[in-house]
C-alpha cells in the first residue's frame, strides 16, 4: 500500500490509468496491442457476451455408444493415485469388464485418464454416472468426506458400488448408505483390502476352529503424514478413521 500511494504521489499512476479498459473478447487483439506497446494502464479487461440458453456439456463421449454385453460395465468416480496404480489395473486384469465413464474433479483431469485408460465417457459432474444406463457397477474414490454420500446415491441410482475406505466419517452418514444398501437390490462392497493378504487368510485358517475369544496385536508402521494433508484436515476425517479402519476391519477378520 505504501509503494502504491508512492506511485500516487509521484504522478505516475493517476485515477485514469488505474481503470482497466473494457474489450470484448472478439477485439482481443487490440489489447494485447496495446500492452505490446507498454501504453500505461493498470488493467484491462476482457468481457464476455453472454450465451442465452447455452448449455454446459457436463459430459464428452469419446467412443461410440457401448454395444451391451453380458459382463460389468464400470464407471469411476474419483481416479487419483490408488484408483490409476492398484483399482483401474485390477478391474482391467478381469474378464468381461467394459470401462463407461470417469469422472474426476475437473474436465481436464477426466480427457486425460479418459483417453489413456479407454473409458467411453469422460466427465466432472457424478450425475453423469448416476444417471448413466450403461453403468452397472460403480467404483468410488475420492477423498474420504465424499464416500457416503456417492456411495448412497450410487445405490439409489441402481448401481452396485465398491467403495473405498472409509466408507463414511461419521454416523450420519453411514446410516444413510446403510439404510440405501437396504433399500435396493445392489452390492456394496467397501476397500478393505488387508483380509485378503495372503497371510491373514493363512492366520484365519491356523485359529480354526476354535470356541474361545481371541487375543490380538497389530503393529503398524505408518510412517508420518504431513499436517497439512488432506488426510488430517476434515475432508480426510484424520487418521483414525481415514487409515486405521484398515486394521480394525483386519482384527474382525479372523474372528468371522
């Protein structure tokens, strides 16, 4: 502020000067001229006609409408770092299954995995999956605070719907996909991927049959995540409930 009213001062920046100049965008040309000329205006500002009745496409096609076939038909909602290195690969590994639709956060994201992992649709809104015939089987994973909410939607929308942990940060939201998983006919299924290693499996077997309760420690090396990730800020719901669900679904394993 104390630079600026220097300038004032001095009389090298007057009330004229520090307007921005109004153009259309179809006369764009001449204000980069005349900032190629170093003419002294603070500002300058590009409006835009305003498009009545236009339309937002919330949603591109990048390959003809999918023939239907017997198998899954999966859409994506959320393709960050796990989603593109551990979920795409083992649902492209499986048999009969037909990528639909991914949606990410932003349409530049969606062109980007659309065209590099073959989906059919790309999109940013998860109406777009929602409302999508094509889909039968919906993957979910994005950031934690989203997850029950989708999750309900996904199922209301007839859709079966794997999740990825956790499945919800607080208990309002978990009877709300609780109560959608009763209500209708589809599978839900949540990321709880450490009971299927192959040594819990093995540890489950080595304490059958038993009559008794179960003792048990999981020691965990986590390593440290930053404050300020989103994992500790209240999208991510903390560590607790963000990461050591894992072994609390790991212990109930065994015990089933």
């Amino acid at each position: 502020m104390d630079a600026f009213l220097a300038l004032i001062a001095a009389g090298k920046v007057t009330r004229n000067s520090s307007l921005p100049i109004d153009f259309s965008i179809a006369h764009a040309e001449k204000a980069y001229g005349l900032m190629e000329r170093a003419e002294p205006h603070l500002a300058m500002l590009l409006t835009y006609e305003p498009q009545h009745g236009a339309s937002i496409d919330r949603q591109i096609r990048l390959t003809r409408p999918l023939a239907r076939t017997n198998g899954s038909r999966v859409a994506f909602i959320g393709l960050g770092n796990y989603a593109k290195g551990v979920l795409l690969p083992a649902v492209c590994k499986t048999e009969g299954v037909t990528l639909t639709t991914v949606v990410t956060s932003t349409g530049i994201s969606a062109g980007h995995a659309g065209e590099k992992h073959g989906f059919a649709v790309i999109a940013y809104d998860p109406a777009a999956v929602l409302a999508d015939a094509d889909t039968d089987t919906v993957f979910i994973a994005t950031r934690h605070d989203t997850h029950a909410r989708l999750a309900a939607d996904a199922l209301r929308a007839g859709k079966h719907v794997f999740c990825e942990k956790p499945l919800a940060l607080d208990p309002e939201g978990l009877s709300n996909v609780i109560a959608a998983a009763e209500a209708t006919s589809g599978v839900l299924t949540v990321g709880f991927n450490r009971r299927f290693a192959p040594l819990m499996i093995k540890a489950k077997a080595a304490l059958e049959p038993r009559s008794g309760p179960l003792v048990m420690l999981y020691r965990i090396n986590a390593g440290t995540v930053p404050a300020d990730s989103w994992i500790q800020q209240e999208e991510g719901g903390g560590r607790i409930v963000g990461e050591v669900c894992h072994f609390v679904d790991a212990l109930t394993f065994p015990r089933r």
